[in-house]
C-alpha cells in the first residue's frame, strides 16, 4: 500500500523509551511481537485522490440504475454487461466517477453480502444506529425505464476494492478534504467514500496502523446496499489523467474485481466459535495505570494548570488458539448493542481490520443542517428494573459524572458556535441543546447523554466542523491540547484510529462517528482491544479500570472458553507432568481442533505453571 501512494512509513519506537522521532524498525507494537502475516486477497490497486492539487470537480459525476432483479447472481450478470457496454463506449473526458446500481428485489444483510467476498482487500463497512436511519440516506432510483420510482431507507453498506482512495502520512487538510469532494455530487448521493481519521496525526504511527497512514478513506469499486426492504448492489469506476489513472486503468482494475466478487451470499451465522484465550495482556498493566491516573490527578488538582479533563485509554493484545474473522466478529457485536450503535469496519491493503460498535456519534450533516451529541459516564444495566433504575439515579446524581458529563457537553456547544477565523462569522447560526441532560440506555450500559444541533452557514464548513470537533473531550479531555500532551507522555501505545472520527463524507451529506468500543483484528493473530475512560477531579483508579473492563467485555466475552475445553488442557498438563511424552499426551487428547505446534506450546504453558508452584489438578 505504501508503494501505491509514493511513500515510505517510517516505524518509530515508543514515546517513553525515546522521546525523539527515529525511524528504526520495530514489532513492539504488533499484535503478536512480531510482523503480521496476511492472509488477504487484494483488489487491483487504483488512484490515490490525495495525489493530486486541482480544487476543480472531475469531469463527469453520474449514477445509473438499471432495471431491479430478484437476485444477486442475477444483479452480478446485469452490471458485468453494463460494464462491458461502457467499456465499449466511453466517455470523451479526462476525468469522472460513474456508479452503476441494480436494485435487488430481496433484502439481504450487506454484512452476509461483506462476509461472502472471501477476504477481498480493501473492504469497508458501515451501519448506522436505528434511530438516524429516519433522517438518513431516502435512496429514489427508477425501475430501469423511467417511470417507477422505489423509495427505501439505506441500512447498512458493504464494499471492496476501491474505485479511489485517499490516503496520506499528513495530518487530514482542507485540501484533502477537497480532492474527496472532487469526487462526490449532491445528484449521487450514493458516491461515498468510507474512511477513518488518526486520533493523533502528530503521534508516532506503530507497525500494525501503518497501512492506515493518518487517514484512509475509500469509494469502494463493488458495493452492496441494505435497504429496509431491498437490497442494492453496485459497481463504481473512477478515473483522471491527471493523476495518472486513465479510463482504460480504472475500468480493467474494476473487471479484475468483479471477477473475484461471489454472488452466493449465505447468511452468516451470528456466533463467534468459543476459543482458548492463549493470552490478554494489558498495556498499560495495572499497576502502572494506577499510577497513571494518579498522576493525571495530581496535575489536575494543582492550581496552575487549566487542566480539567483527560482521557486515558488502555490496549489489550488477545491472543487466540483459533482464528478470529473480523466480519463474523462484528456481526455478533451487532447483536451485543443492537440497532442501538454504529457498526464499521475498515482494512486497506495488507492492513488488519479495525472494527468497532461504538454507540457515540461526531457529526452529521444533511445539506446545512448539523448535529453532534454529548456522551459521559458510564454504568452498567441492572439485572432488574428496580436495580436498572437506581443505577440510573445514582449516575444522574454523580458529581464526578456530571462534571465530566459538562464538560463535554460545553465543550462541543462552543465548537459549533465558536468563529473558526477571525473576522468571519460563526459556523453555525444557532445551536440547541436538548436535552440538557438525561439517560441514554443501551443493552449493556448507560450513559448520560445530550444532544445538539445547528444550522452551517456553508456546506463548505464541514471542514471546519470535523477539525473543531475531533478529538471531543469524550476521547480525549479539557482543554484539548492540555489534554492531547499528557496522553502522549502517559501512554505506550499507538492509539490509531481508535477514539478518531469513523465514517463517510457524501455530496449533500455526511456522518461520522467516534471510533471507541473498537478493535485491530488480524485473522489468526488475535486483536489489540481498545477502550478508555475520562478521568476528572474525584475519579478513582480501580473504578476506572473497572470501567475498561465493562467496555471491553463486549469483545472478550465472545472469546471466553468453555469449561469442558479448559478441563482437557488441565487434564493433559497433570499426565505430562507424570513424565508423558509431548507425543504421547498429544495423541490421548482428541478433538482439541489445535495444530500440532500450537498443542505443544499450549501444554507447555499448562507445564510451567504447575513447575511454578501452582496446584496440581485432580484427575
């Protein structure tokens, strides 16, 4: 992927050990201690957008709806001919985006659809929660001969391969954000392009985000739609001579796909196969967050510092004695939360995937109209009503809660009104807050919650909304860049994409989400899991760290082994232990599913403990 843009990313060792940038190679921050080994299949690399200088739109921007099918094989046949009569014919110009869509008489799940593509890179997907699916995306297209008109309500897309992408190792501009929209028109709604943005753009990028660079957005070449009633599938072709991507580049790299794309979607069992945790380590450890947030506290409470908030994260490398697919992983976080959170999914070429089911939105923007929404505090639900209501009380009446609840909420309000340049009016005319304050109940926890929203006096503030709003004090704390320096002291860890804006930018409307409750997932290698928690004036560090564990539970417990497995593995330490060979012991344990590499390693693990000191089971 590197190759692809022109550029070499440097790996940079740990901010703690080295406090300067030096480019030396190293695996500290990978998901094994060591360098990934893909298991991928990738598209045709196409154009990366961010090459070019032009603040011009491409030539043409169109979107063609052929007539509706009853399948995906059948939709497959239809945009293989149309694309072969527009390879036939094509258009004059040196520049343009075409997307050609076929409605499909049947609603499929776009992560079935996602799950059936047998690992084709990149690949991205994105859900919104229920409750914006009303004011989302109406999709309005014809029946192929122009006189029926369907409308639908946009679910869930899927795509692969990238008919453009944008990617760079700068921090997200103004310019960047002008050669996405070269591509995109308020007349195509549907030409997105799907992405994600660093936390920190000015961190040290660690080997397993490296493929990402400081931002990665892509308009998938083959997408598929969920629609509440049908479904869509289309395919996207892009091209501009000034950026050295012809016509005849772009529509041979979009056959290529569509020769690797399968039209047998089977709908994809929602269960993750329960698996040996063979480690889940910390970083920071405990011992040291403690000592984290007590200096964190420290500095807060002194007297000269403006200081307020700050939010500290933690990472947990899982490793597993089986695979972990990332698409089946994101479709069981699906049914964790719901309708009730935003579901994405993101993995350039070479890259991990970075998935997460986070419940907090950024922004979004239909024509001049903007909301965001201010989310603090976290408990988890009651087992019973009368125990879900006085946790629900006792967070509403939390000093410590309705402070950092504040703070953010304030926060955000200030953006949408600030003046982003002096001597220029407001972005937002007005912005409402309303709720004030009140509970937000998901099927696992509950936050305090408000929301907000506002009228731009331009479309061309988005940029200026997203530069504002991220890092929110949710993610990050008050004041910001306070806050942004003693992240980058306290922690060991490359945050990523984590806690960064999630999302896609269209022509008359965007969304984006903030990239917690999320994970890099390497099939085979296990994840690194992501969370954080805001630490104010009153915060304790063991209630913290309980916080993480609450968040991330929604990935480990779906990992956890069953007791019968775990039996078998103590069962076989306590006959080698007797003086059994590795083969022998091996072979009187059927059905472990392991490989012989992973078998030996596992009881030597089961072995040094019980050397160790610790008790030897019972057979």
């Amino acid at each position: 992927m590197a190759g692809a843009t022109g550029h070499c990313l440097p790996r940079f060792i740990d901010t703690e050990s080295m406090k300067t940038i030096t480019t030396v190679p190293t695996s500290r921050h990978s998901l094994h201690n060591t360098t990934f080994h893909y298991r991928y299949q990738s598209c045709s690399l196409s154009m990366n957008g961010c090459q070019g200088d032009s603040p011009l739109p491409v030539g043409t921007i169109q979107s063609r709806t052929l007539a509706p099918v009853p399948s995906p094989a059948l939709a497959m046949d239809r945009l293989n001919s149309a694309i072969s009569e527009l390879k036939s014919n094509p258009p004059p110009l040196t520049s343009g985006i075409i997307r050609l869509q076929v409605p499909i008489q049947e609603q499929i799940e776009a992560i079935d659809w996602l799950h059936a593509q047998q690992n084709l890179l990149p690949r991205c997907f994105f859900s919104a929660r229920s409750q914006q699916k009303v004011s989302n995306s109406f999709l309005e297209y014809t029946n192929g001969n122009g006189y029926t008109s369907v409308t639908h309500n946009l679910v869930s897309v899927a795509g692969v391969g990238s008919a453009v992408f944008f990617r760079h190792l700068h921090p997200f501009s103004y310019n960047d954000w002008r050669s996405i929209k070269r591509f995109l028109s308020r007349e195509c709604p549907l030409i997105r392009a799907y992405g994600a943005i660093r936390f920190d753009a000015r961190a040290n990028i660690s080997s397993e985000w490296e493929d990402f660079g400081s931002f990665y957005f892509m308009v998938p070449q083959v997408e598929f739609d969920e629609l509440e009633e049908s479904s869509m599938l289309a395919v996207t072709v892009a091209w501009d001579d000034a950026l050295s991507w012809t016509w005849e580049n772009a529509i041979h790299t979009l056959e290529s796909t569509m020769r690797q794309v399968s039209s047998k979607v089977v709908i994809l069992r929602k269960e993750v196969s329960r698996t040996f945790i063979l480690s889940n380590n910390h970083s920071p450890c405990k011992t040291h967050w403690n000592l984290a947030v007590k200096r964190a506290l420290q500095i807060i409470n002194q007297s000269s510092t403006p200081l307020i908030k700050v939010v500290l994260a933690r990472s947990s490398r899982v490793v597993t004695a089986t695979d972990i697919d990332p698409i089946t992983w994101l479709a069981c976080l699906k049914q964790v939360e719901g309708e009730n959170a935003y579901q994405f999914c993101l993995q350039p070429p070479d890259a991990p995937a970075f998935i997460g089911n986070t419940p907090e939105q950024l922004f979004h923007r239909k024509w001049l109209n903007i909301s965001s929404e201010a989310l603090a505090g976290t408990r988890a639900r009651g087992r019973s009503t009368a125990m879900d209501l006085q946790i629900e009380h006792d967070l509403l009446s939390s000093p410590k809660d309705h402070l950092e609840f504040t703070i953010v909420r304030e926060s955000i309000r200030r953006k949408l009104e600030a003046t982003i340049i002096i001597s220029r009016p407001a972005v937002c005319d007005r912005v409402v807050v309303e709720p004030m304050k009140t509970i937000r109940k998901l099927p696992r926890v509950q936050h305090l919650y408000a929301q907000l929203a506002g009228t731009l006096r331009s479309e061309d503030d988005e940029f200026d909304i997203l530069a504002s709003l991220h890092p929110s004090p949710a993610v990050c704390g008050f004041p910001t860049e306070e806050a942004r320096l003693l992240i980058a002291e306290s922690e060991v860890f490359d945050r990523g994409m984590y806690a960064g804006p999630v999302g896609w930018f269209g022509g008359g409307e965007s969304e984006f989400a903030v990239g917690i409750r999320s994970a890099l997932v390497e099939k085979g290698l296990g994840a690194l899991i992501y969370a954080g928690t805001g630490i104010v004036e009153g915060s304790n560090p063991s209630l913290e760290w309980d916080e993480l564990e609450l968040k991330t539970s929604q990935f480990t417990k779906l990992l956890k082994l069953e007791v019968p497995f775990r039996s078998k593995i103590e069962k076989l330490g306590t006959q080698l232990k007797r003086g059994l060979s590795w083969m022998t012991a091996w072979r009187r344990v059927p059905g472990l599913g392991l490989t012989r590499s992973s078998s030996a390693w596992l009881v030597k693990i089961e072995v040094s403990s019980f050397a160790s000191g610790g008790a030897t089971p019972k057979t």
